[in-house]
C-alpha cells in the first residue's frame, strides 16, 4: 500500500488505512447490522449539516452513485416540472448544474460570472424579483473547478427573502466548511462520501427540506434518481429501494467516526486550512503564482498558473511528481492554461511539505526555471 501515490486531487482522495479496511465484508443488504449503518449513517450526515434532530427538520436521502447523479436527483426530485431555475455558473459544476435542467426539461436561466469572480448576492435579488416564475436557485458552495469559494449565507438570505428554495451543491466543502440548514436557509444540501468525508465513491447524498420533500412526490422524470422514492422506502422498510453500495456505506461509516474524533467539521477545516497554507507557501516560494486571490481560495484545491517556461509539460510534470509519490490534477479553467493541487483527503502538513519538495524537484529535472 505504501506505493500508492498521495491523492492531491479533487476526489476521489487518500483514506485512511481503517476506512479501507471497513470494506473488507461482505454485507447483505438486509442484514439487520447493515440496515443499522445506513440509519447511523444518516442520523451523522443530518448533524454535521446541523439539522434538527427532535424534529427531523431536513432528512438525509443517500443515492447511489457518484457525486453528479446526487445533484441530478436533487434537482429532479425537488423542482416541479413547471418549476424554474436559476443556476449560478462560475465554472465547470454550475455549468453541469444547467445542463441537467436542460436535460431534464426543467425551465431555467443562468447568472454567469468570470471562473474568478463570486457570484453578487444582490444581483441574484434582481434577477428573482425580475423573474416571479424562478421557483429554485441552485448555487455551488466552492467551485472546485478553480477552488473559489462562493458566498452562499448571502446568496441564501436573499434567496429565502424572495420566497425561493435554494439547492446547494456543496460537494467539495461538507464537513470542513461550516454549512448549517439552521443558520442557512435551504432546501437542500448536496454532496458525497469522497470528498471532506473522506470516504469512498460510491454514493452520494442529500440533506432534504422534509415539508420540500414530502411535496415532491412525481416530480422526479427519472425511477432510479427520484429522491422522494428512495425517502420513501427507507422510511418504510429502512432498506435501500435498489442494490446499496454496501461496501461504500461500510467506509463512509469509518470515515465518519475519524470525523468525528477529529474534531468534526472544525478540526477537518482547520487541517485542510494548514494544508492550504502550507501548499500556497511552498508553491509561491517556488515561484509559482495561484489563480485566485487569497480572499476567495478555498482550502478544498487550488490552482496554479503554469510556470512562463516553454519546458514545462503538464503530463511530463505529472509524470515526475508521480514517481515520487504525488498525483496531482489538471486545470480545468476554460480560459487559462493551469494545474490543481488537492490540499484534501486523509493527508497532513508534512504529506504537503513533502509534495512541494517534490515539486521543487521536478521543475528542475524537465529544465524549468521559475522566478
Ligand atoms: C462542486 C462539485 N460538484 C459536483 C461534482 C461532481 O461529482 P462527481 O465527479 O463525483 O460526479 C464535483 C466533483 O469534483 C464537485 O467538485
């Protein structure tokens, strides 16, 4: 296992060796013990998304698959078919966000903004007062194609105060962002066990406005992603309505446990945080320089601009950092040629010192020169 490189990407990431472990057995999905880990593992997603638990005022619904057929089922499940949608775009996963409306003949309008720049609350204001038929607004907490974090308590506020639901794709933030349903007022949260978790891919979830989901009941134009049914047969059976990742939901219950014992959703964002800090350091000593200006970097991934050097391949850069032990990712930005570096996963300060060392040293054996 030592050989394996070191996941500095967006997902799927390094786990531990105890979360790995938790997949050696096989469950049945009808095992009394298996129907108690999904349940416990639902009662610790509500909580770290801070629902209430006495009055079950948001309900998890976990979906097998990966992290976009969750947000696919989301919007399925809770915007009606004569509903309409304003999906906030700065990058690649709001994109995605239209093209499942569109996909799925859900109305919606777009507010677009630079891969760099957060979207306005106030603007979004405007365009739901201008608009009375927007019934949802769907909104990407960091956006993880540059690693931006966007404003989401304001554009929450302005989106409750207009009488609309709110959809949040927090895919690449829960459990080291804080993101309360009781200080942020949404329909819905959305995410999966492979990113801050820390588990496995294989499943994803949402944390549902129960008076939104008991409403939603037909919505869905799809039988495998309708929310609302999978809510449905879990209430009633506390089974899954199809195969459950049972091997997935084993990690994901681990994983929840190191969570837990790390100091949930503080202790996570605080070592992500000195990961971060550490990675921003050690590139810009280097001389590398980072896409996004502190303010708006998320401690998820951050994106470097590529050295001004003709020397430099990404894929031979790649390959160089591979053999020492460090996979890292492509940019992903539409308009500037860039590389990401992950400061996530089951991975510390010195696993980040250790990799901008590595990076020092691939730069220089492809022959570029930085600063
Ligand atoms: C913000 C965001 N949304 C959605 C997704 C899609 O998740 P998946 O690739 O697991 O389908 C990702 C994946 O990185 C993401 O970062």
């Amino acid at each position: 296992m030592s050989d394996e490189p070191l996941l500095l990407t967006p997902g799927p990431l390094t786990t531990s060796k105890a979360t790995k472990e938790a997949m050696l057995r096989d469950w049945g999905s009808r095992d009394a013990q298996f129907i108690e880990l999904t349940a416990t593992v639902c009662q610790k997603l509500e909580a770290i998304a801070g629902a209430d638990q006495n009055t079950r005022s948001h309900v998890c619904v976990p979906i097998q698959g990966s992290g976009t057929f969750a947000v696919e089922a989301t919007i399925d499940t809770l915007v009606p078919r004569d509903g309409k949608v304003l999906a906030l775009i700065n990058g690649a996963y709001g994109q995605r966000i239209a093209k499942i409306c569109e996909v799925k003949g859900r109305a919606f309008v777009t507010l677009e903004t630079a891969e760099d720049t957060p979207p306005e609350a106030d603007l979004v204001a405007v365009r739901l007062k201008d608009d009375p038929a927007i019934t949802h607004v769907a909104a990407v907490h960091c956006e993880t194609t540059s690693g931006i974090l966007n404003p989401i308590a304001e554009i929450a506020t302005v989106v409750a105060e207009a009488g609309r639901q709110l959809i949040i794709d927090a895919m690449s933030t829960f459990g080291a962002l804080p993101l309360s349903v009781g200080e942020i007022k949404c329909a819905a949260i959305v995410a999966s066990a492979n990113k801050c978790l820390e588990g496995v891919p294989g499943v994803g979830f949402a944390i549902i406005k129960q008076s939104e989901l008991a409403a939603s009941a037909g919505n869905a134009s799809s039988v495998s992603l309708d929310l609302y049914d999978q809510w449905q047969y879990l209430e009633k059976t506390d089974q899954w309505r199809f195969t459950p990742p049972t091997h997935v939901l084993a990690a994901l219950d681990q994983a929840l446990i190191e969570h837990e014992r790390e100091g949930g959703v503080e202790g996570r964002g605080n070592r992500y945080h000195e990961n971060c800090q550490t990675l921003m350091h050690g590139m810009q000593e280097l001389g590398f320089k980072s896409y996004l200006p502190d303010i708006l970097q998320a401690p998820i991934i951050v994106t470097f601009l590529p050295p001004d050097d003709a020397n430099f391949k990404f894929d031979k850069f790649y390959a160089k950092l591979q053999d020492r032990g460090f996979a890292i990712y492509p940019g992903k930005l539409t308009k500037v040629d860039s590389f990401r570096i992950g400061c996530i996963g089951h991975i510390t300060r010195s696993n980040i010192e250790n990799a901008v060392e590595a990076v020092a040293a691939a730069i220089e054996e492809i022959g570029v020169t930085l600063k």
